[in-house]
C-alpha cells in the first residue's frame, strides 16, 4: 500500500499539526514497512492555486498513489483514490476572530465542500466527531474519531523547586491567553509565569511586566523538564480539538489546570484541576493545588495514548478503504 500525506503542516516551526503530521507518518513507517508512506508537499509556483482542484490529485497519479490522507482540512476535489481527511477542529467556524487571512478564509470556503467528498474523515476526539457530524451533517459511519498522542520522550525529570505557571501552546485568539493573564494579574502576580510557544501574526503583542517569561519556541528537548517542574502547567484555552499539550504534561505527571472545554474534560477525565470562570482560574493560580494523587492518575490516564495506537486505527481505515473499492459493486 502506498499513502501519500499532505506535507503542508510541516512547513510550520511547531504546533499540533506539524507535530501530528511528522508524529503519525514515523509511526507508520516503523509499524507497517511493507507500507510506503510519502509526503505530497505543495508546489511554491502557480500550481498552487490550483492544488486541490487538479494539482493533487495530478502528483497522487504520477506517484502511483493508492489513497491520499488530507492532514490539514483539505484533500483533492476529484480522485480516482480513497482520499482521508483530517478535521482537527471547527474553530474556523466557531469563530471566524479565532483564525483571520486568507488561508482561514478558503479552509472556511473550502472544506464544507470537501467533507462529503472525502472517503472518511477523521477528528482527534469524540467531542470533534459529535460536533463535525451535527454541524456538516456527515454520516456517523464516514467518521472516526482517533486520538493524538504524546511522544515517548515525555517524561519525568528530577524536579526542582523554584515554582511558577507554565502555558505551552501557540500563542493565539482562541488559547485564552488573555484569560490566563487577567487572573494572573488578578492573583497579584505572584508565582512567575512562563509562556512557551510560537507566536501566530494575529496574536497582540504582549508588553514585558514583572514575574512574566516569554520563552517562545523551545527545543522539544527542553519540554519535559518544563512541564515536571511547573507548580501547574495551565491551559484555559475556549476551544480544542484535542489539546496535545495537556496530554505532554500528563505524560511528564504534571500538576494540570485545565478550562472545562469538552475535549479537554475528554482528555484528562478527572486528572486535572478544571476552571469555569476568570475568578475560579485567578483563585487556582494564586495556589495551585499541590496534589500528588492526581499527578500520578494523570500519568496513569495517559498511558492509554501512544502514536503507535494511533498508526495502526489510522492505517485500518486506509485498508478498509482499499478493501471497499476492491469489492464488486
């Protein structure tokens, strides 16, 4: 069998979508290599334009393609092969502030043209599954829902003792970051805050003030110990698809703060400190409850995520699409 991936999330610095692109195609490699798995990156030149219409669809033929996977909202608009489709999330649609510009613009235009075209679809979470199905009013059947993953390297390291917040993540509209600093603020500032992470253009720029680190895009290397030593690793974000950070810091048994946005309560179960409003993550950021209990449930719960589980229900869906256009109509 031979799989193309759309490459394009791997053109980004970091983030959960080049993670889950380069995450899921190792995985594939390493579990099926009877299997080849290619990357189908997008031309720079006028054929860009084109891509899904025609360009797509063109490369998948020449490469002797048997089923395309769309990791990024997007898969070819004609195809003589089982095309995927990953929806990480509808926050394009939830709320057009989440995602300005021309490229949220056309996944807005384009993709609910796109879904019912696709062989199957594939969300990272039951709460995404729900929400896709109602909203673009998709067959259950033509749906799966298949959870991320954290890479292996996260883990327990030996803790220090200087305490402080930690946020990893993008830092845009939709994280709640603008949340996190009001109750902050609102605490007195007084455990150090550090935020980690790349800076999208649409995000505000934040003026330096006392006790608060803007650390920006770190080594992966340097994660774990980040996430092991924080007095709570918080993520207020108002919407998730999965929320792939959490999940980092529950594997590295993290103190987890977490808003009550229901992929997020799908994650962590009841692993995490969850908030409902600013006043509540003030009152948890001024002192964060110091549980070991839950730290270990957490890296307990988090076990039952691994990237092989993820290559191997992806990779049967991919033959079970094989299998279905194999078979006499």
């Amino acid at each position: 069998m031979r799989v193309a991936l759309d490459a394009e999330p791997l053109t980004l610095t970091s983030g959960g979508l080049k993670r889950y692109v380069e995450e899921l195609t190792t995985a594939l490699r390493a579990s099926y290599p009877e299997d080849e798995y290619i990357y189908l990156p997008q031309p720079r030149t006028f054929l860009r334009r084109r891509w899904w219409l025609y360009g797509a669809e063109r490369a998948s033929a020449h490469a002797h393609i048997d089923v395309f996977h769309g990791t990024n909202f997007a898969i070819p608009f004609f195809s003589h092969r089982p095309r995927v489709l990953t929806l990480h999330d509808l926050s394009p649609w939830r709320n057009p502030q989440w995602h300005r510009g021309q490229a949220a613009a056309r996944i807005r235009r384009r993709t609910p043209y796109l879904l019912p075209l696709a062989s199957h679809v594939i969300t990272p979470s039951e709460a995404v599954r729900r929400e896709a199905i109602a909203r673009f009013h998709l067959a259950p059947e033509r749906v799966t829902a298949i959870p991320l993953a954290a890479s292996p390297h996260f883990r327990p390291t030996p803790r220090e003792s200087d305490p402080y917040l930690l946020f990893v993540g993008t830092l845009e509209p939709r994280k709640g970051i603008a949340t996190l600093l009001e109750a902050w603020r609102a605490g007195g500032r007084k455990i150090p805050l550090r935020l980690v992470g790349r800076t999208r253009e649409d995000f505000p720029p934040l003026s330096p003030e006392p006790n608060l680190h803007l650390l920006g895009e770190v080594p992966d290397s340097s994660l774990p110990a980040l996430y092991t030593n924080a007095t709570a690793v918080v993520y207020p974000s108002e919407y998730e698809g999965f929320g792939l950070p959490v999940l980092e810091a529950m594997q590295c048994a993290a103190n987890v703060i977490t808003s009550c946005d229901p992929a997020l309560l799908e994650l962590t179960g009841d692993t995490a400190q969850h908030f409902s409003t600013p006043a509540e993550l003030a009152q948890l950021c001024v002192a964060p409850a110091n549980r070991p209990e839950l730290r270990g449930a957490a890296q307990t719960r988090s076990a039952n995520y691994s990237w092989q589980k993820t290559a191997h229900l992806t990779r049967e869906i991919y033959v079970k699409l094989l299998g279905n256009r194999s078979k006499p109509q």
